[in-house]
C-alpha cells in the first residue's frame, strides 16, 4: 500500500508558511517549554565558569 500524496510532500508541521498554522495551545506550550529550558542558563554557565567558592588564601607563604 502506497503513502498518500501529502505525506510525500513532508513535515509539513515543521516548516514555516501557510500551511502550518500552529494552535494556540501548542504555541503556549513551546513557549513555555522554551523558557523551562532557558531558565537559569546565564547563571549556570557564570558557575561553571567562575567556580561557587570565592578565592581566599588556604595556603599561605612562610614569609608572610
């Protein structure tokens, strides 16, 4: 049994135009998973980067 026509044109939910009109529902949800998956990422990566502890001296010179 052959495909029907239109699934030989695509994902049509995947490109940008006309014939993909998203839901509102389906647009708060992206948005929403989109802001999850932001949150917080300038901070972890300032973490990552910079360390959680500050510098302080632990071992100091014998001449001090």
């Amino acid at each position: 049994m052959a495909a029907p026509a239109h699934y030989l044109d695509g994902p049509s939910r995947l490109t940008r135009g006309p014939e993909s009109i998203m839901s509102d529902t389906s647009k708060t949800k992206t948005r929403r998973q989109l802001k999850q998956k932001s949150m917080g990422k300038k901070r972890k990566k300032a973490l990552e980067k910079n360390g959680t502890t500050p510098k302080f001296p632990i071992h100091k010179d014998k001449n001090d």
